[in-house]
C-alpha cells in the first residue's frame, strides 16, 4: 500500500510529495497530461515562496535560472517603492516562468524518492477508515493511506468528494499569449505604456528573439474557457492598443477568469486539498502558485509526522484552520485589486485615493507583506508577539539559520545553551547559537519556520514540545541531536553556552 497519493503533478503536488520523502513517507504522484505544459502561467516567486527554496537547499537552482526584481507595485498596478527594511533575507520577486519552476520541483521531489506518473487520470475514488481507494482511467486501482488533490481549479478529487466550492463565478476573462511580434521593441513599449495608463490588465513583455508574452482582457466571457484564436487576440489588440504589433507565430493562447472560490473544508477523512484545488482567485498580484507552494509546505511535515505515528492528536486538522484563512486574505486582497483596476468612475476614485494612502509606509507595508506572504501570523494562541510568525533566515555566529533546516525537521535556537530537546531528539534539531539578529534567549521552530515558542525555561519547553511534536520517547533515537557549540560570547544577558 502506498502511503500517499498526490493527484496533480504542478507545483504543489510536487512541493508536497518532496516534503513527505524528507520524512521517508511512500509517494506516488499521479499527473493527467503526459508531458509537462508549456504554458507560463506564472512568471515567478514572492519572498515567502523564496525562503521556502532556501529552507530547502533548492535556492540556488531557482537563482541560476531566474531574474530579481525589486519588490513595489504589486497591489492593483499601484506604482510605489518598497517599504524599507522589509522583514526577509530576500527582498526581491524571482522572476522565473512556470515551467522551470515545475522542471525544478519535479527534479527535486523525484530526487528525493517520489514517484511522478504522468499521463495518469484519477476518475473515482473511495475510502474508510483506513484506505483510500483510487480509480485511474485505464482502469486500474491504487490503495493508499491518505490522498491529496493538488489538481487545480477544475478539481477532479474536490468533484468526487463534493465538498461545497462556494464564492464568485467568472465576470471577466484575460487573453494570455507567447507570440512573436514584428513591431519594434521602442514602439511596442511607448503603446503598452499609453495603453497601461488606464488598461491595467494589458501588457507586453519581451522573451527574446521577437517573442513576447501578451496579455489582453478579453471582450466577454467564454464559459467552456475554449483558448482563444489568433485572430481572436489581434482583434482586442488593435480594440484596446490600436495595433497588433504585427503578432504571428504563437506558441500558445489562453484564457483565464477571475472567479472566486473557496472550500468549504480541506479535508474530509483521508482526502486532503491543497493548491488551486482548494482555493481559485484572479491573478492579480501572482500570488497562486505561491499560495499553492506554500499549503503544500505547511500540509508537507504534520501529514508526515500522521503516517510516521507521533503526530499529536489534531495536529493534522490543524492545516485546514491555518491555512483556509490565509486563502480567504488572498481571495479577499484579489478581489479588492480586480475592482480597483476597472474601469467605472467609482473604482477609479477609490484607486486614486488609496494610491494616496500607500505613500504612507504603515499603508504600503501592510499590502506588500499581504502579497509576498510575510506578514503571515498563524494562531498560535496568546503569548509572545513572535508566536505563529514563521522566522526568517538570520545569520548565527556560525552561518546562517536557513542550511539547518534543510532536513525539514523542528528547531530549537538556543542562545542560552541550558535547554534541551532530549525525548524529541528524532523530530528536532538542537543548534546553541548566538545571533545578533534575535532578541529572545531560545525559539522552537516548527519544520515549516513558524516559531511554536519562545523562552528559556526548560519546564515551559517540555510544555509546548508536545503540541507540535507528539509525546517523549523517553530517550534519544537513533539519528543524533544536531548541535552547533557557540565559541563566541552571546550578545544581551543570554549566559554563555557551556
């Protein structure tokens, strides 16, 4: 028997199936098309999104191939800098098309032990208390633990289950292309900057060699979402720009809406819902394969540690009641960004007002954090203001915080070096370390960077290790406690580790 089944081979199947072999949980990932698309969906990574590669060694491959830009301008089309001294080591969005970062995904998680089959279709599934039963187009049968459908909007797994997917239906669609244009680069970028003025859901980017990428909103909606022709696309060109830029040669056209919709509830006995499967919204901003990636990293360690047995009771439900509010933000600041780009003179004065408010930093943090993911605080309860907030990398007297976690285990930073995990050694790496860039003696770090607790005193830890990390096992396990010794003096009171 398998342990899980991912259905859906986009990034966050791929994010989830790679989380569960660091773990040594049994993944079969069960992707419908037969060769990876080719279509650019999302052109790159948000700083979240970004800590999560280097939380995992995997930054560096996304670098190599990628772009940085400065962050700003991301709520509605609204131009603004970034806030100073945003809280991360990346300030910057990673340019890179989807399907390097699918290629890049895959490689990892395939890497890591999981199993991709393409060109497999799920068309049924049942369980009970212990299996879940899949049924494949070709007719044949798989038997696992648990299953998680990580395949997008049109939700084969959502269907089957029938979970309710309430919210908003499609009010207008954008036309999406990669075409070769024979116009010059200086003609085409004064007309998109013209035509930007008021259209902010239009754009041209160049990919080299005279392609580009096209970006129109379409005249209606198309209820089947039948790709649109090129015709099709010239047509609301020259409506909305006064010219085609002479576009020829596509190598693909698309559409997509702007319906906004949310489960009901992630999950349902041993079926679990992640990614566009769970939660559909405008693109605005290029928050969705973010959200996804980042549902995958905190389903990825408590579905796990379920299968590995040490799981505390409800730990697993806890990924619906963390992350569907997190969604709903998103669904909520996507919304809000469609209306402000339209058209209507009530919008545009709303627009024209909050463009004021975000010369205020307070404004225009608060929005920014809400895009790239940040500012993201799970609730932990009442307790100390870091409690929920995930930790972002910091440099220790001996590196860096984030090449400790590559393993996906828990962490405790102990600038005290009097504390001790032993009962939890198999789940949680030990490191004493100072670091002038936290300011509590000790933080217990959850595999996903979120800080479960903060402190010195060893009683109030053996308190909170349970919560997230299940019962003492009375003794070390095999796999030893990683410790790094401090040489240097801490900074603050902390005293010195022995």
């Amino acid at each position: 028997m398998i342990d899980v089944i991912v259905v859906g081979g986009g990034p966050t199947g791929l994010m989830l199936a790679s989380e569960l072999r660091l773990h040594g949980v049994d993944v079969r990932i069960l992707e419908k098309d037969p060769e990876p698309t080719p279509v650019v969906r999302s052109l790159g990574l948000h700083a979240r999104s970004i800590e999560i590669m280097d939380q995992r060694g995997l930054l560096d491959r996304f670098l190599a191939l990628g772009t940085r830009h400065p962050v700003g301008g991301f709520f509605a089309g609204i131009s603004k800098p970034a806030p100073d001294q945003l809280d991360t080591a990346h300030p910057y969005v990673l340019g890179i098309p989807q399907p390097t970062t699918d290629r890049l995904l895959a490689e990892h998680a395939t890497a890591l032990g999981a199993d991709l089959h393409r060109g497999h279709e799920l068309v049924g599934l049942d369980q009970n208390d212990d299996t879940v039963t899949a049924h494949l187009a070709d007719g044949t049968h798989l038997h696992a633990r648990y299953l998680v459908g990580c395949d997008g909007g049109r939700s084969t797994v959502r269907k089957l289950l029938g979970v309710a997917f309430p919210g908003e239906p499609t009010r207008h669609q954008t036309l999406l292309a990669e075409v070769e244009l024979t116009a010059p680069p200086e003609t085409i970028n004064a007309i998109v900057t013209k035509v930007r003025e008021t259209h902010k859901r239009f754009g041209a980017g160049p990919l080299g060699n005279g392609l580009y990428r096209l970006i129109a909103p379409a005249d209606g909606v198309v209820e089947d979402r039948t790709p649109p022709t090129l015709d099709e696309l010239k047509q609301r060109m020259r409506a909305l720009a006064g010219t085609d830029f002479g576009a020829h040669s596509p190598r693909w056209l698309s559409r997509f809406g702007d319906a906004t919709r949310q489960a009901e509830h992630y999950r349902t006995g041993r079926v679990l819902l992640a990614g566009d499967a769970a939660h559909i919204h405008p693109p605005t901003g290029g928050q969705g394969l973010n959200l996804g990636v980042q549902d995958a990293f905190n389903l990825g360690w408590k579905l796990a540690a379920t299968i590995n047995g040490w799981a505390p009771a409800g730990l697993l439900d806890t990924y619906h009641t963390e992350r569907h509010p997190v969604a709903a933000d998103v669904l909520t600041n996507t919304r809000a960004q469609m209306e402000l780009m339209s058209l209507d003179p009530g919008p545009r004065a709303v627009r024209r007002l909050l463009t004021e408010l975000m010369d205020f930093d307070d404004v225009n943090r608060h929005l920014t954090e809400k895009i790239i993911a940040i500012g993201i605080r799970y609730d932990f309860g009442a307790g100390h203001r870091l409690l929920g907030r995930r930790m972002r990398d910091i440099a220790l007297k001996h590196g860096r915080l984030y090449p400790l976690m590559h393993h996906g285990r828990g962490l405790l930073l102990d600038q005290t070096g009097q504390l001790s995990t032993a009962g939890w050694t198999d789940r949680v790496d030990h490191v004493i370390d100072v670091s002038d860039e936290l300011d509590v003696p000790a933080a217990l770090l959850r595999p996903d960077g979120h800080i479960a607790w903060v402190g010195d005193d060893q009683h109030d830890l053996l308190h909170h290790l349970p919560t997230w990390f299940g019962t003492d096992t009375g003794q070390p396990r095999a796999r030893p406690n990683r410790t790094i010794l401090s040489r240097t003096e801490p900074s603050g009171s902390h005293p010195r580790p022995e």
